[in-house]
C-alpha cells in the first residue's frame, strides 16, 4: 500500500484513518501488509505484526515543496524499494494499492518494476468538488487525479455519491470502478464506559455548568468542512437557547508538536476571530480543543448532546459516524456520503445544500439551526436517533464489511491482470 499518511506517524483526517483500519483488517484477514507512507522524521521501518510501515523522510524537500519534487521523492523511494524487494527474494506481492494523487506515480512506478497491478482509491477529487465551495484546485495536483483514475487498474471509492463524481468527470467504464464504504472500529466509541461523575467532570473541563447542552463539530476547519454555516447556525441557535456551548475539534492542517495543547487551541481561536469577526459576540459559546487524538474525541462524544456535520461536500463523513457509533445524534448536510450514513429522521437529521448561479454550494444556514434546535429542545427524540445511530453503524460500517469487500476488489484485479498476461505471452 501507498499512502500519504499512516497514523500516529502522520495524519491530518479521515484517509490516514482508513489506511490504518484497511492495513490491520486486512492483516486480520491474513494479508501481509507494506505500507509506504512519508514523515517528517527519518526514514525508518516499522513492524506491528502482519503490518510492515516504511516511512519515507521528506527531509530532502524540506519546507514546502512544490507538487512535483513532493511526487518525485516518494516515487524515487517506491521504486528503488521496488528494486531491493526483487534483489531480496523472499515473499512476492499480489498487488499494489494507492490512497489519492500523492501516491498513484508511485504505485504506478511499483507496479511496472514489480509487474503487479494497481488499485487506487479516491477519496476525494479536487476537481469538480473544491469549485463547489469557492476554492480553486491546483492544476498539478488535477493532473495527478487525472492520472489516479485513468492509469489504475481498477478505482475504489468511499460512496455511490463519489462513484457518479469520478464517473461523470473523468468517464470511467463501471467495470472499473467500485464502490467500498469505509469501515471503522468503532470500539473506542461503543464501548466507552463513563460514570456520571466522570461525564460531569469532562464537562466541567469544557466550561460548561450542568444545564447547557453541547454541540460537537470534529473536522478541519476548512470551507469543504461548512465552518462558516456552523458558526452562522450557532450564531441562531444561542439567540434562541443561550444554554448551547459548541464545541470545535481539528485544525487546518498536520498536527504541530512544536506546539502545546494550549499554544494550539489559542491560534486556532486567534485566526478563527480574526477570519469571523462579525461572530465577536459568539466566541464565549465556544471551546476550541485542536487536533486531539480519537481517544479523547471519543471522550467527548459521550460528553456532548449533538453532533453537527455541515459540509459543503463529504465524499464520506467519518464523523458522523463515529458520533452515531457513540450514541448521538447528528445533524448533517444531505451532501455526498453524508447522505448514505446519516438517514433522516432515524439517526438524524439532513439539511440541504444549496447551488447558486455561479456553481457555488452553500449549507441552508437557517434550516441546519432548526435542526439542531429540533434535538437539543427533544430529549426522547435525540436518545431514539442515537440508538438508531449505534444500531446503523455495527450493521453497515464495520471494518469486516470494508475488507471483504475490498478483497473482492483485489480478486477481480488480480485474475484479470494475470489473464492479460497469459494472453500476451501465449
């Protein structure tokens, strides 16, 4: 596998989460599993069972490096780890699988020294999807994407929602193209065991008294991540009912450790004031946690009420699915994969996304606070959707699913590449 990130060595979201599950599920399985990841650090190898993870420094393009030296130097290391992997014997790979544009020339450059076929999976397009919320795509990375679709042997992608997306942008035959919902070891979540008094204390730490609900938004805080309509929603939601405190976990990129908790969370609040300076009146409603381990996100999905996902686009949406798994509520957009997890009136509720004139896709601010207002004012009513919530998740997104399905995928490859061979060889 090809990957660029593979926690705790480098995350910033949801693929280095889906590497990581899809890595040890499918050595659960029986696969022996190499996963070629970068790092800041030193190039090293790493062995966890079944799983071999060798990062690859990027201190040769220290910095930030443009597109193309970021590409070449992973794919200089793929394939002269190619060439020692053949020069060592041992055990041969059955196939080679890639995760987005960082990695398809990579895995490509594997595949032709190794001779084996490549499977990528997209998790996201830059184009179409960034123009829908206002932001331009880099036409060097749109040429790596071109190259993910077209030159695989075969594509996974996270939703139907995706599927149409690639489809429609890049005309990819649907023999060609699979659809894997990502699973997701939920246990941290289901199984976390709080006591009241320990609920009671993180919500203490939170700044919060004993009558306030919480809201919880886990994501980047980036404009696909609809942080503009969360912060106009909470704006209507505490004019209606000022006992609401939101919660805010993630970033707006790889985590720092030259930073503290503290130091983190206080520029994050800093250029969130200075970026919204008409929500002034707002920021006492507000904690900013920063990028913190699952763990603790799964801590204080116990300690919220609701969790709200306003996306512009999720070609996924791993945090509505692990707020369902612990037992909440969600409010989400009806957008992408969204719309395939959340089901409304059930698990939660969906507002929709609208599409103006110029293409651009903007969150209905004023139905997603009446969404929220719908839950956080209906205790019965939040507590069916969590049950509802945890029962959806064990049933459809657990990892068993992801990686039967996944080795489906890799059969079917596997049998063709090795079919077009023979024939080119008889």
């Amino acid at each position: 596998m090809v990957s660029p990130e593979y926690p705790p060595y480098m995350v910033e979201g949801g693929l280095g989460t889906h590497v990581s599950e899809l890595a040890q599920g499918l050595a659960r399985a029986g696969c022996e599993v190499t996963v070629l990841a970068p790092t800041v650090g030193e190039s090293v190898t790493h062995r966890h069972g079944r799983i071999v993870v060798q990062l690859i420094s990027l201190a040769g393009v220290a910095g930030n490096p443009s597109v193309e030296k970021f590409i070449g130097e992973i794919t200089n290391y793929a394939s002269a780890f190619g060439r020692r992997m053949l020069s060592e014997g041992g055990a041969r790979a059955d196939i080679i699988h890639c995760h987005d544009w960082t990695s398809i020339s990579a895995a490509c450059e594997l595949g032709r020294v190794l001779e084996l076929p490549v499977v990528g999976t997209v998790h996201l397009l830059q184009h179409p999807l960034f123009a829908w919320w206002g932001v331009a795509a880099k036409p060097e990375i749109v040429k790596q994407e071109r190259a993910l679709c077209r030159e695989a042997d075969a594509l996974i992608t996270v939703s139907h929602s995706m599927s149409r997306v690639i489809s429609d942008t890049y005309q990819i035959p649907a023999e060609r193209l699979h659809v894997v919902h990502n699973g997701l070891d939920v246990g941290q979540f289901l199984n976390l065991n709080l006591s009241r008094e320990q609920i009671a204390e993180l919500r203490t730490g939170l700044q919060t008294s004993p009558d306030e609900k919480i809201v919880l938004f886990a994501g980047r805080l980036t404009p696909q991540k609809g942080l503009d309509a969360l912060l106009e929603s909470a704006a209507r939601v505490v004019a209606v009912n000022p006992k609401v405190r939101y919660v805010v976990v993630g970033g707006n990129g790889y985590f720092d450790p030259r930073l503290s908790p503290q130091q983190a969370q206080a520029q994050i609040l800093q250029s969130l004031q200075a970026e919204y300076p008409q929500h002034a009146r707002l920021w006492d409603k507000i904690k900013i946690m920063g990028m913190i381990p699952r763990a603790q996100v799964a801590m204080l999905y116990r300690a919220a009420d609701l969790a709200v996902v306003p996306s512009v686009y999720e070609p996924f949406g791993y945090a509505a699915v692990e707020a369902m798994a612990a037992g909440l509520p969600v409010v989400a957009t009806d957008a992408g994969g969204l719309s395939e997890i959340v089901l409304d009136g059930e698990t939660g509720l969906l507002v929709p996304v609208h599409t103006d004139g110029r293409g651009l896709r903007a969150v209905d601010v004023e139905k997603l606070a009446a969404a929220q207002l719908t839950i956080l004012e209906d205790d019965a009513r939040a507590a069916r959707f969590g049950e509802a919530g945890r029962r959806r998740v064990a049933e459809t997104f657990s990892p068993e699913r992801m990686i039967q399905s996944t080795l489906q995928v890799y059969g079917q490859v596997i049998a063709k590449f090795d079919a077009a061979r023979c024939a080119l060889h008889a």
